[in-house]
C-alpha cells in the first residue's frame, strides 16, 4: 500500500523567506502527484500537478519537483507571504484506482 | 464555471442514525470521489464513482456508501452513525479522462456525531 510522508508536520517562517516543503512515498508506480493547500476549515486547492513522466511543475511563486525514482517531491514556495500561511498537502495518484493516497500535511505559517 | 459544492456545510447527527451528503462536481465532470479527513486518520479515500458506477472503493466498512445520478451528482451515505465517523467529508470531481485532469475539491461537509 503507497504510504506517503511530509516533513516537516509544521514549520514556522519569516516573511520574505525561501522555504521548502517535503513529500516522500514508498511507491513509485505513479501516475501523477498533486499538491494542495487546504485553509482551516476548508476544502483542498489544487496548486500543482506534476505527471510521473515529468520533473517539475512551475505556477507564480511555487515549484514543484519530482524525483519518482527516488520517491521524492519537493514544493519550493519564493519569497513567502503570510498569506501562504496553510496546511499543504502532497498527494499520490497510482497508476491503477483513480483515488489519490494523501501525505500527512506540512502546517505552514508565516510570521510578518 | 461553478465550481465542487457540497451539502449541507454542517451536520451534527447523534450515534445510531443516519446521514446523507451530497455533492455536485463541476459541470462537464463526470467522476467524482469522496474523501475523509480526520485529525488522526488525515485524509482518506472512501470511493469513485464514474457515470453512475462505482470504480473505486477504499477500505472503509460497509455502513459507508454512495451513488452517483445520471447529471453526475453524487450522495454518500453513513448509516449507523458512531462517535469515529465525525469528521470533515470531502468530495473532489475530475473529468477522469486519464489524462492531464486535475481533481477540484469541493468545501467539505462538517459531520458531528454525538
């Protein structure tokens, strides 16, 4: 069964920081991986999409890597705001189901 | 275009009933997957369902099911409620097309059982 990590589970940061978040997963027969922020209470929005056969996945301020043979994807988010404070979540689509296996959420909040 | 909507937002039900919640994905969508998400358990697929079947099932007991009508909207249904079953309930809607879809969440419904 795909078992999916982030870490770190919360990070703190000031504002104007560079910052990286982690997803690790034990298998590595994807199809795609995704990446959401979920606000308190709220229902999950989709950042980026990174399909198995590609490296990485740009939108604005946020870049999404993908290591699929090593298990890995990383969200770099530039120049953070306190409006990126959220819980970001890494999810794993496998190549057969179409349900995503979710990671544990990095609870990011930054200070201004 | 509208996006997931999901109802009622809250519910506060006691053990022993039953709840139903629905969900009407974007239009032009026609699966749509049903989640849950608790503070220890995170979050945690339930089913799929696409034109009206289910696809794909999680590993959730038999008091857990759903269904899906012919404009794609779709209710899920917990019968027998317990005190583990409050959580936030999720669906997300794709076009499935085993492309470059994307899944859109909905806000969620809000189960209390007391």
């Amino acid at each position: 069964k795909q078992e999916v990590t982030q870490i770190p589970a919360a990070l703190s940061v000031p504002e104007g920081e560079n910052l990286v978040l982690n997803c690790s997963f034990t298998d590595s027969a994807i199809y795609n991986l995704q990446w959401f922020r979920q606000d308190p209470g709220k229902g999950l929005t989709s950042l980026l999409l990174i399909q198995s056969s590609q490296r990485e996945q740009t939108s604005g301020r946020l870049n999404a890597s993908l290591d699929k043979s090593s298990g890995r994807s990383t969200l770099y988010i530039a120049a953070s705001q306190p409006g990126d404070s959220a819980t970001y979540l890494c999810a794993v689509r496998p190549n057969t189901g179409n349900q995503f296996y979710f990671g544990t959420g990095t609870s990011l909040t930054v200070i201004p | 275009k509208a996006g997931v909507t999901q109802t009622p937002r809250y519910l506060i039900k006691t053990r022993g009933q039953q709840v139903t919640l629905s969900c009407s994905p974007i239009s032009g969508h026609r699966s749509v997957s049903w989640y849950q998400q608790t503070p220890g358990q995170g979050l945690q697929f339930l089913f799929e369902y696409f034109s009206e079947t289910q696809r794909n099932k999680g590993n959730f007991p038999g008091r857990f099911s759903g269904r899906q009508f012919s404009n794609s909207r779709s209710e899920m249904n917990v019968s027998t409620l317990e005190l583990g079953d409050s959580a936030l309930y999720l669906c997300a809607s794709s076009t499935a097309d085993r492309g470059f879809e994307t899944q859109y969440f909905g806000p969620g419904t809000r189960l209390l059982v007391l």
